[in-house]
C-alpha cells in the first residue's frame, strides 16, 4: 500500500488548516511508499525555501522510517555515519525535526514533512495531520 494523491491532500490540507488556526505559515511535503513525491504546498506568506525543508525532511523519515529529529541524537553519537548516509542519498538528508513517516515501520505508506514554524511546531503539526487521518 502507498499514499494516494487524495491523501496527500488530505493531509496537507490538514496541517495547513492547523497551522492558519495556530496563526503560523509553514509548507508541506507528502512523498509515497516508495519516497517520491506527491505533493508539495506553500502557504502565501512561509518563507520561499520552506518547500524544499519539507521535502527534504519528508524524504529523510521515508528513507530511515523514523522521524527526521530523531536523526540528531544519532549525528551526536555517531557524527560519520550521518556523513556517509549524506553522501549515498540522492536528496538533501537532514537532521531537522518536522519529518515523520507515515503508517508502520514494517509496512511504511509514505511520509510528511512540515517547515516555517518552530521544530516542535512543525512536528506537532506533521503528528497531528497523520493522527486525525488514522494513517499512523
């Protein structure tokens, strides 16, 4: 199974909705089981380069199915291994919070990936998208 393009709305339209109520500006990123892009969205007044945060945030949690800030404590630890992953990825790999994948590890839908607001923001927002669609 993989994410559908009316997913991928869904869930943008979603965190867009949360982050208007939140009176916060944010893009966001949906890539399919196999981590190509669906959708990609940028509020009017988020910042130009958010759209390419969130892809790269949602492409990092599909390729490591955790979430993207869970990568940190790991770059911390190991600094290389975050190196040598850079290096064999084809996307701009990132430690950044905001990136979650998308349904279980074992049989993985896709994955989300929020940038404009604050870390915790962003992952709060990518979080609550998947938990009000029942995708996780």
């Amino acid at each position: 199974m993989t994410l559908t393009l009316s997913d991928a709305r869904a869930l943008a339209d979603h965190v867009l909705a949360s982050a208007l109520d939140r009176d916060l500006t944010v893009s966001c990123c949906v890539v399919d089981a196999s981590g190509h892009e669906l959708l990609t969205i940028r509020m009017e007044e988020a910042m130009w380069f958010t759209p390419g945060i969130a892809r790269s945030k949602a492409q990092t949690a599909h390729a490591m199915r955790q979430p993207s800030a869970d990568l940190g404590a790991l770059a911390a630890r190991v600094p290389d291994v975050i190196t040598q992953i850079k290096a064999q990825v084809g996307f701009p790999f990132t430690t950044l919070g905001g990136g979650l994948p998308v349904g279980p590890t074992s049989a993985l839908l896709g994955a989300i990936g929020v940038s404009g607001a604050s870390t915790d923001e962003d992952i709060e927002l990518a979080a609550a998208a998947i938990a009000a669609l029942a995708l996780g």
